[in-house]
C-alpha cells in the first residue's frame, strides 16, 4: 500500500480513537437539581431508623392465610429497604428505558414520573415521586416486575414521608410471585412507624 494511501487512514484512525474515548458531557447544574437521589435519601434513612430503632406496627398477609401482625424495633433496615433501593431510576446506565416527566402542582408539590420505553424491559415498569416545595420525599409508588422461564414477580410497591421531616413514616408492598410449575403466591406488607 503506498504512503499517501496509509496517511488517511491512520488519520481516521486516530480520529475514532480520539471521539471513542470523549467524557460523556455531565449534567447542567439545572438537571442535577432536577434529579431526585433516592439511593442517597434511602441510605440516611436507614442509618437513622437503625439508630432510633422506632416501634414498628408491621402485617404481613399472604394468600390463604390469616393475617399476621406483630409490633416491633428489631427490624434489619438493610434488608426492608432494599425493595425501594431497587427503584432508584438515576443513574445514566438506566435513563435511556425512561421518559421522565416533571411537574409542579399549585400548592407547590412536584410530582416525577418515569415510564419505560415501549420496547425497553427494565425492573422497574413506572416510578412516581411526589416531593415538597423543599424537594422533601413525600410518597414515593413503583410498580417493579421480573419475568424469565423459572419464575415471574411483580411488586407495588409504595413508601410515604412525613411531609414536614422528609423521614419515612409507612410503606406497603404488595404483590404476586410464581415459581415454574408451582401456584402463584398473593402476598402483602403494611407497616407503618
């Protein structure tokens, strides 16, 4: 191959190399506080409830049987929490299965909603957060589903705030799961603080 012909395509080359290897433009200031960051939210929550160990009035239901309730502060926060964690919809690996829509209500609350993209199957089908005026978490309600050839899941699952701390005050789960080959399972949880 003669030299004039390498010239331009070693140039190309360096050319993709260069554009491959470009920072994604970070978001403006505005998008950032646009964002809500539920995982950060979720983490001082639970250090706080693990600290204050508050009385728990917890009942779990489950499809044919009675309803059991039980009142307790030995609760693993990790662990009850990490249902909602799950619905954290901002990082930028997950923005492109989403629209996102925000607006302000006349009393000043802001409501988020995210819906999956038509074609898109992610975890979480839908995200609602309804925050204060001050961008406190008031509600939060999202509809989580899994499906693969061993077993299909789908959660509602909502948490509520104290709308004057931002603290979490209650949250419910309900839902529906089915193994291969076996009946599907009904089952709920209530638990308010």
């Amino acid at each position: 191959m003669p030299v004039s012909r390498r010239i331009p395509i070693l140039f190309l080359g360096l050319l993709l190399a260069t554009t491959a290897c470009e920072r994604p433009t970070p978001p403006t200031a505005a998008e950032a506080e646009a964002s809500y960051n539920l995982t950060a939210y979720l983490q001082r929550q639970k250090q706080l409830l693990q600290a204050e160990k508050p009385m728990v009035l917890k009942s779990v239901a489950t499809e044919g049987q009675p309803v059991e309730t039980i009142e307790t502060s030995a609760i693993d926060w990790q662990d009850e929490l990490a249902v909602f964690e799950e619905t954290d919809l901002n990082r930028p690996a997950l923005q492109e299965y989403y629209s996102k829509k925000e607006q302000v209500l006349e009393d000043g609350r802001i409501v988020v909603e995210y819906n999956r993209a038509e074609d898109a199957e992610p975890l979480v089908h839908y995200l609602r957060l309804e925050l204060t005026p001050e961008r406190k978490l008031r509600q939060l309600n999202a509809l989580i589903q899994d499906q693969n050839v061993l077993f299909y899941t789908r959660r509602n699952v909502q948490l509520t705030a104290d709308s004057a701390s931002g603290n979490i005050s209650g949250y419910r789960i309900s839902g529906v799961q089915k193994l291969v080959l076996s009946d599907s399972l009904h089952y709920r949880v209530d638990a308010n603080l």
